[in-house]
C-alpha cells in the first residue's frame, strides 16, 4: 500500500521594503515551502518570508532569486 503524496498547495510569499506582497513559488508541499522559506531568510536580505496555503493565480508570481 503505497502512502499519499502530500498536496501541493502552499507557495511562498515575500514582503518587500516597500510593503508589497509577491508570490515567489507556488505548488509546494508545506515543508518544501517552509524550508524554502528558511533558506530565502538565511541570505539576511531585510525581506520576510512566510508559507500559505495557496490561493494565488500564476499570473501573481514574479519569480525572486
């Protein structure tokens, strides 16, 4: 019996300086998004970064590397 995958339907958020919110990834597990968040914040970059669940079209993402 093989297990369920775990949904993909978190994505990753980030705040800039400005205060403007962008979706940086979406169609992600939970802890894919919140590992990936960890990983944006560790750079030390003055933005935050949170996991949600996903209710964002593609059309809202713009991609931040």
């Amino acid at each position: 019996m093989s297990t369920p995958s775990q949904p993909r339907n978190w994505c990753l958020v980030r705040l800039d300086d400005n205060g403007n919110e962008f979706v940086v990834r979406t169609d992600l597990t939970r802890a894919a998004a919140e590992a990936l968040a960890r990983q944006f914040e560790a750079h030390g970059h003055k933005q935050s970064y949170w996991v949600r669940q996903q209710s964002c079209s593609p059309d809202d993402i713009r991609e931040d590397r």
